[in-house]
C-alpha cells in the first residue's frame, strides 16, 4: 500500500482521516501546520498529500506553490477546504494539485480521490523560474465527483445537482459565462437565469457555498461547507422546461 501525509490543524480531522486511511491499509503520518508538512514531507517522502487550505501559519496553497517552485512537487496532492471558494480550486489545480475535496468528505469520495492518486504517475519536479518562460499548460481537471442524497423530493435534489454541475462548470471554466454557455449548450440568457434560480453566484471572486445536505464523515459533518469543486458531467444540462 501507500504512504500518505494529511495535513490539517484540526485534531479531530487528522486523526479520522488517519484511521480511515490505516484501515485501508495505507500508511500514514499527521502534521498540524506547514512547517511540520515540510519536515515530514522531506523524512517521510509520502506518495501521496491531503493539504487542508486553511491553515494558522501559512495556507495550503501558498505551501503547494512553494513545493512547486522548488521542484518538491513529486507527489499527488489533493486539496481539501471547508469554506474555499472557486478561485482556491482554480489556483490550487493550475499550480498542480490534483484534486479539490471539500468538507464535510463523503467516505467513498475520499476512498476514490486517493485511489486515483496513486494511480496516476508521480508529477515530474519543475521549477517556476524555468516554467515562467513557457507556454502555460492547462490545469488539471477537477475531479468530476460528488455524492447526493436521495431521500427527499425530486426538486430539491434536481435542485442540488443542477447547481453542483453549474458550479463545477464555472470553476473548470475559471467563472468565464461564455466558455460555460459553450460547454453546458444553453443560451447565455438562459444560463444567467438558471444561476440566478439556483442561487449561484457567477461572479469570479466567489460565489455562494453549497447548502449542506451531503453525507460527511463521522466528525467532519460538523466543518462548514464550501465550493462543490467536482461533481459528474452529465451528457446533456438539465433544463427547467418541467419546472
């Protein structure tokens, strides 16, 4: 099995992490902040990294943009967040992570993100300075997954799905309405009027958090809930014509 770092300063997060992640047979190491990621990264050398944005002393993608430039990027890491936004998720991916988890975690969404982690191949190390002078590569995509509940009413879980594949749209497409219109098939005027019934927010500084109602993982259920970073990609938009 795997090595894996989690990082997060939350105790209660560390620890279910770490023993959901040691039941599947993985080992795995805990630090708190980022100079104890840091330390462990260079002892440990984890095959894979679960990185928490909000950290006291220094955020997560600020560390994930240091180990980027200094050619520390050699493996997988996968941002998680309670209250990020779209430009966390775009920033996080465009500097080299693989994934965006947001809390509360569903288990088997954590299960699956880690296990494809591991299988991709571990990133080869690049330094900023160099990649300056090149063409920008496109980000990776965010994962398309995402767990709904079923056991409500129809509407409301219409409801739920249409605004997480909005959202996911708007963050894959950087907040860019046209690129989105183009790729989800609706008119831009319909577009604006689905989000604005959605209640999604298109600016690109942010947008409104997805309402809680996802199945979190034992004491991750309580931390608050952010941007829906991934979610699947159904082959046709659903549009409100039966509403």
């Amino acid at each position: 099995m795997a090595s894996i770092l989690v990082v997060d300063d939350e105790i209660g997060i560390r620890d279910l992490l770490s023993e959901i992640l040691n039941d599947e047979g993985h080992t795995v190491e805990a630090a708190e902040n980022a100079q104890q990621a840091r330390e462990m990264r260079a002892r440990f050398r984890p095959d894979l990294v679960l990185l928490d944005i909000w950290m006291p002393d220094t955020d997560g993608v600020t560390l994930l943009k240091e180990w980027a430039g200094a050619g520390q990027l050699t493996m997988p890491v996968i941002m998680m967040s309670g209250h990020g936004t779209i430009d966390n998720a775009v920033e996080a991916t465009r500097i080299g992570a693989m994934a965006f988890l947001e809390k509360p975690i569903a288990l088997q969404k954590l299960l699956r993100a880690v296990e494809q982690g591991l299988s991709k191949p571990a990133p080869k190390p690049r330094m900023e300075g160099v990649l300056s002078s090149l063409p920008t590569a496109e980000a990776p995509p965010l994962l398309a997954e995402q767990s709904f509940p079923l056991d409500r009413p129809l509407r409301e879980a219409r409801d739920d799905f249409e605004r997480a594949y909005f959202e996911f749209h708007l963050a894959r497409e950087g907040g860019s309405m046209t690129r989105v219109a183009d790729k989800t098939g609706l008119e831009r005027t319909h577009l604006y009027r689905k989000l604005k019934q959605l209640g999604v927010d298109w600016g690109r500084n942010g947008r409104r958090p997805a309402p809680a109602g996802l199945q979190g993982l034992g004491s991750l259920a309580g931390a608050p809930t952010g941007p829906a970073a991934s979610t699947p990609t159904p082959q046709h938009p659903l549009d409100d014509e039966d509403d």
